[in-house]
C-alpha cells in the first residue's frame, strides 16, 4: 500500500450527537489506523450536540489535519451520512458508528477484501461490549450477541470464511455504489443501513462479511435504552419492507408474531378454556426459555447475570414486536390518508 496511485483515498464518515464520553475514544482508534495518513480523512457529522461533544470535535479537529467536523441540522443518522458522503473526497467511503472502537489494520483489511473480492460492500463483525462493568450493562451486552436476542444475524456471531451477507454493520463501499443507487434513505431514522444495503442487493451488488476484521461496539448501558432503541428498531421496519417491496428477513416477524399472539390469547381467554390453556402454555414455555438461556450465561459469566439477562431478552422481544406492530399501523394510516387524499372530489349534480 506504499504505492499512491493503488492506495485509494479512503473517507470515514461518523455520524454523532451527544457523545462527549464516546468521541474521544472512536476518533483515537480511527487515527489509530496503519492505513497511510495522506490516504485517509475523517469527517464526523454532528446533530448539533449540546453536551460539549462540538467543544471536543473543534479541538481535534485542530489537533489533527486529517479530521473535520460538519453540522448536522436535522440531527438524524441518515441525514449525518450522507451530509459526511456529498463533503467527502474518496473513492472509498466507510461508515463507522461513535460507539465502535477498530483495529489498527481494520481500514486496511476492509480496503483490500473490497479491492480484491470485487464486493461492493465489505464488512466484519461486531463485538458487543458493556458500556460499564454493571450487571445491567454487561447483561444487555451479551443479549445483543446472543441467538436468542439477535438470531442468526452473521455480523453479531461472526463467521469463520468469508461469506456473502445482506447486511454488514459500518461498511466499507466503493464511492460508486452511492453515485448508482443514491444516499441513505432520511426517512429511516433507524434502520438506513439494511435498506441501503437490501437496495444495493436489488441493483445487482454484492455484501461481503469477512472474518480477519471484528469492531468493538459498546451496548446501551440501561434496560430503559436498549427497550427505545429495540422499539425504534422495530417501529421502522414495516417501512424499510415497503420501500424495499418485501420483507428483508424473516426472523425480524419473530417478535411481531410473538407480541401479537400474546394479545389475541389474552383478549380470547376470558372466553375461551382452550385459549387460556394455550396461552398459558405458551407463556410457561417462552418464560422456561429466557431462564434457560440466562442460566447458562450466569453459570459461565456470573450470577449477577441472571436477573438483568431475564429481563434483558424480553425487553429486546417485545419492544421491538411492539414497535413494528405500531410501525405498520401507523404506515397503514397514513397510506389510507394518503389515498384518500388523492381521491377525486365528487360532484353533485
């Protein structure tokens, strides 16, 4: 990578708002980096933090040549992106998240599986850390990277080869991928990344997941967190699916099916016996799961696990079923709204 001309100018773009405990530490492992400095710039996009998160990004930026910092006014993620991707230079673009930490060799090695694999999009796993030693934080922790709370998602397990994925998390893209299927979607406040990533499937492109590069992401530190983020994680969902035209995967049905039976079985038991005694199966059984699953990482971590990873799990369930079950209700409204709106006035006669 000594040669310039084969050494891409690669831009990382890190969207942020009140991170004041977290900036210091994402800019530090980015600078960090042995990919060649005059290769690299870093631009963080701010959604006007009140903090002191801008008081810290105004003096690295001085600090460091290869930093900038940029206003975000709509405050959101997607619209942080793509302000950071239009004042960007690269021919590479990597996504990176404030509360990641990365290797040195992590630019690099993405860099070099894009270049060579002809992906559009290289990614690696995500290692979930706590946000402090609590039993809370260190519970919530091991509920994001466990199958029980995230399913068969790859980025969160991680994989042993390379292997072709729809999604990665903080991405490495070729700058082109934007110029032909566009930015991230502003609509989406959460979720931006799988729809882009599912967009860029549906246009012919390809999403690598490689196994020699994992990030450090530090999990919410608060049951109360983790059930918003979870919520808006869910509530957005419906409308990624109906801008993709499909469902993206099946396992994001598993807590809207699971937070609805629920609701149908309690409002038909006080009618029914063989309803009361299906729903009280079924709640023995999914309650005999969580403790199962939380006993067997108490007994390895710690038991201090226990009760904060019991409740951890069905927080992470239901308040994403939660969500998306509001989330399509309120997509459904406003679709009926917009129809009607769009309906041609009658005219008497």
């Amino acid at each position: 990578m000594s040669d310039r001309a084969a050494t891409p100018l690669v831009s990382v773009v890190v969207p942020c708002r009140n991170e004041r405990d977290h900036i210091g530490g994402c800019i530090d492992s980015i600078l960090a980096n042995d990919y060649p400095r005059d290769r690299l710039e870093i631009i963080i996009v701010d959604g006007e933090s009140d903090d002191g998160t801008r008081e810290i990004l105004a003096a690295r930026s001085c600090a460091e040549s290869a930093l900038r910092w940029l206003p975000n006014p709509a405050r959101t993620t997607p619209a942080a992106l793509n302000i950071g991707i239009r004042a960007s230079s690269g021919s590479v673009i990597v996504r990176m998240d404030v509360h990641c930490r990365y290797p040195a060799h992590y630019i690099r090695t993405l860099v070099g599986w894009l270049e060579r694999s002809g992906a559009d999009n290289v990614g690696g796993a995500c290692r979930t850390l706590p946000a402090n030693d609590t039993p809370t934080a260190r519970a919530i922790a091991v509920a994001l990277s466990h199958p029980l709370g995230v399913g068969n998602a790859l980025f969160r397990v991680g994989v042993s080869e390379p292997r072709w994925v729809d999604t990665v998390p903080f991405g490495c893209y070729r700058r082109e991928v934007f110029e032909r299927i566009g930015l991230f979607d502003e609509e989406l406040v959460r979720n931006q990344d799988d729809e882009l990533n599912h967009r860029l499937i549906g246009h012919g492109g390809r999403i690598l997941i490689v196994p020699d590069v994992t990030s450090d992401y530090f999990a919410r530190a608060s049951l109360g967190k983790l059930a918003l983020m979870y919520y808006q994680y869910g509530y957005f969902k419906p409308l990624v699916a109906r801008k993709l035209g499909r469902v993206a995967t099946l396992r994001q049905l598993a807590p809207p099916a699971l937070v609805l039976s629920l609701a149908l079985g309690l409002l038909a038991a006080p009618f029914s016996r063989v309803a009361a005694t299906v729903l009280m199966g079924a709640v023995a059984l999914y309650l005999a799961v969580i403790l199962a699953a939380s006993l067997r990482v108490a007994l390895r971590s710690g038991v201090s696990l226990l009760a904060p990873l019991v409740a951890a799990f069905p927080i992470m369930h239901f308040a994403y079923g939660a969500g998306f079950l509001r989330g399509a209700l309120d997509l459904a409204r406003r679709s009926h709204a917009a129809r009607r709106a769009d309906a041609p006035i009658p005219v008497s006669r």
